[in-house]
C-alpha cells in the first residue's frame, strides 16, 4: 500500500524517521514517498500493458512539479485542466504531445497555450467549446486532435455525490444520447479532428464494474459511428481507481485490468488512461503536531496545527484518513487502518484545527492514544487532493512539502511565508 511503517514503535518515511524531517521542516507538513509514487505508477503501467496505452497522470490529484518530474521520467504523460497545470507539465519536463486537456470552461488564452505547446488531446465538454476551439485552429489555420467527453449514465456505488461525474445530469461533456449526433456534426469541422471518446465516470470509482458498463456503451457508439464512416480511433477512459483510505478497499491495478483490457484487447484503439489518486493518494502523508487537548462537554478534542486550509477532504466530502501518532511508542503500534479496530488505551476525540469554522476537522469521534500537546500525528493516504486543495484561508501559510527518497529527502517545496501571504497583493 504504501512505504510508510513504523519500526520500533516510531514512523518511518521509507527509510527516514518523520521526526527527523519535521524537525527540520515544521508543521504540517506533507511528506511524500518517491518509492510508493513509483509502485503506484508501475502497477498501472504493468497491467494495462497489453493495450499499450498512454498513461496521462492527472496533476490535480498531486502537482508539485518534482513529482511530476519523476512521472515524466518514468514514461508518464499528463492529463491537465487548466493553463496553471499545463505550465506545471511543462515546467516538469513533460512532453506536450503526451498532455491531454480536459475541463469545461477552457479559456481562449488557455486554448491558445495548449495549442503552441501543441499538446495531444482537447477532451471536448459542450458543442459550443468545439466550435470555439475548432474557430482558434482556424484563426491559426492549423488542424487540432480532439475527444468527446461522453457521459455513459452509469451508477458508481459508494462515489460521494461531489465527485459523481458520469451520469446524464452533470455539467460535464455530453449525454450519450446525444453523443452520435455530436460526433456527425463535428465532422463538418474543418480546424478540429474528433477522432477521440473520453469517459471519466468518477472518482473513487471502487469496483471495476462501472467501467465495464461504462466502456461497454462507448464501444456501442463508437461501432455505430464506423458504421457510418466515422472513426473514432482513440479510448480515452479517464481516472478514478481507488485508493487505500482504510483498509483494502481499493481493487488492485491488476483487478481493474483484469476486467478491462479483454473489453478493448481485439481492438485497434489508441487506450489513454488519467489516474491521479491511485498514483498518489498513498504515496502522502500530513505530519502535524498536537497543539492543545481539551475537553467540551461530552466531547474530546485534539487541536493539531493542520487544519482544513491543509486537508479539506474529511469536511468537503466527509472522508476517512486514518490518524496515528508518529512516536507512539513500542506498545501502541497502529492497528489497521479502520476506525473500528482499537487498543485499550485510547480515546474518543475529534481531530480538529485552529482555522474559525466547526466544520474544521481532520477526524471525528476517533478513537487515538492518549495525546499530549507537542506529540506528532500522521494523517495517511493524503498525497492526493491534499496539498493539490490546500489554501490560505485564515491566512495560514501553506505547509511545505518533502520527498523522500530511500534514506534521502528534501524539501520540493518550501513553507509559505507572511510575506507569500500578501506578495501578489504589492
Ligand atoms: C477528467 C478527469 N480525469 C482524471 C481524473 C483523476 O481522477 P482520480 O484522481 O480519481 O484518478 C479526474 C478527477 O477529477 C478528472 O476529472
């Protein structure tokens, strides 16, 4: 799952003790582990092999430009959804003509920088964008690669409502009612080949099922279309593999192969995959330390120094990470990581920080080690959608960021400043 294990009762980070770096760097901070990342990758990469696809890593799951430098050396392209990200792509190395573009409101100056980098794929989201993108290749008198983003209406258990992406009523790409006549109307098109069908049904998607529904419906389409001549030679579909939150919850890269490369093995398609989480999810944690205990009322609570400007993921979408101190000792080993399973010294409390809104928690009604103010605690499995959303809010300055390698690290992005705070305000 990951490479963070405690030895001798302390947390380790691959081979460096947590401590060690924070002392160091402070808190809260986000310690990444280069070897997990690397898993991580490999084991999407290994199993998707034999449909040779393009594996389009998607930076707003984690996007500090060192590790997108690591991706870009291991073969990964990138799937990106802003001018912001494309630049970070490309600032790490990434080549443009394994970048693919998605979101729905893609700005004329965003199209434009996409189109000098000369990036592989628009993934199309509304007709009025394809005729917009398709009018800028025109004013450029050049030919631009595009997919349809088709919304396949297929059920995702267990996908919280915020990042349900696949049904008919969302804002993004298109029904696939209305998919085949999109597909003919664009052929008319003379700046903007739709040679492409991207799906991304959600996000954490926990079975392979929905894909299978998911691809099974685009291959309809994209049949239907040949049949009338128009051919659609690339696959697209998406991201949203799960990720070790509690437990073994997540299928294994292997799984999710297993039920969808035999659905696309006999076909020449051009397979492109975006997995953000799955690849780094794991791969992060949040060390912060223990500022005050109190009681209120009935209740406990653990003020720690990170607080939902770091991690918003437990008050945004009501998401588990599963809190252990980082020295707590021998005896008090971390059970797995579910909030059922319980040693006999611990405690109920929430998990909260400084930030002035009671909706700022890391963890509720969570049973710990008793704590004391300046014990560290691990927030795990937060290296996707943790620094990605952090903000200043409160004016906190945001927490640096470290990467270990081996018995190496450093520091791949430094702690905001007072100064960061206003900089841009001057
Ligand atoms: C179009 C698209 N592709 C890929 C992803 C990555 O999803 P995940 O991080 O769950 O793999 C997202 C996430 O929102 C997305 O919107």
């Amino acid at each position: 799952m990951d490479n963070f294990k405690y030895i001798n009762g302390s947390l380790y980070a691959e081979e460096v003790p947590v401590e060690q770096i924070v002392a160091a760097v402070g808190t809260p901070t986000y310690i990444y582990s280069r070897q997990t990342l690397q898993t991580h990758y490999r084991r999407i990469a290994e199993s998707f092999s034999p449909l040779h696809p393009m594996i389009c890593y998607s930076i707003k799951s984690c996007g500090n430009i060192s590790i997108l430098r690591e991706l870009a050396g291991w073969g990964s392209g990138f799937d990106v959804v802003s001018g912001g990200e494309l630049f970070r792509a490309l600032q790490a190395g990434g080549r443009p003509a394994a970048v693919v573009f998605a979101g729905v409101g893609k700005s004329d100056a965003e199209i434009n920088e996409a189109l000098d980098a000369g990036i592989l794929l628009f993934n199309i989201e509304s007709e009025q964008e394809f005729q917009n993108i398709n009018r800028l290749c025109g004013l450029r008198n050049i030919t631009a690669n595009a997919a349809l983003r088709v919304n396949p209406d297929v059920a995702s258990a267990g996908t919280h409502q915020k990042t349900l992406t696949g049904k008919k009523e969302t804002k993004f790409g298109i029904d696939i009612d209305r998919a085949a006549a999109f597909y003919r109307h664009a052929a008319a098109a003379s700046h903007l080949k739709l040679t492409g069908l991207h799906l991304h049904i959600g996000s954490p998607i926990k079975s392979a099922a929905p894909y299978v529904d998911a691809i099974t419906k685009a291959l309809a389409l994209i049949d239907e279309l040949a049949r009338e001549n128009i051919v659609v030679d690339t696959l697209d579909i998406g991201g949203g593999f799960a990720a070790f939150y509690e437990g073994n919850e997540a299928p294994s890269a292997a799984d999710y192969a297993a039920a969808i490369v035999p659905l696309l093995a006999g076909r020449s398609l051009k397979i492109i995959l975006e997995p953000g989480r799955s690849i780094s999810c794991n791969a992060g944690i949040l060390v912060s330390r223990v500022a005050y205990t109190k009681q209120g009322g009935s209740k406990r609570f653990v003020i720690a120094d990170a607080a939902m400007n770091d991690l918003i993921r437990p008050t945004l979408y009501e998401s588990y990470h599963f809190i252990w101190p980082v020295n707590p000792g021998a005896e008090l080993m971390p059970p797995n990581r579910t909030a059922a399973l319980r040693t006999p010294h611990d405690q109920c409390v929430d998990v909260v920080g400084p930030v002035c809104e009671s909706g700022d928690y890391l963890a509720k009604d969570r049973f710990l080690p008793p704590l004391k103010r300046g014990d560290l605690l691990a927030i795990f499995s937060a290296g996707a959608y943790g620094f990605a959303m952090s903000s200043q809010y409160n004016a906190r300055p945001r927490a640096a960021e470290v990467l270990v390698t081996g018995k190496t690290w450093s520091i791949i992005r430094r702690r905001e400043t007072y100064h960061d705070l206003i900089a841009a305000e001057l």
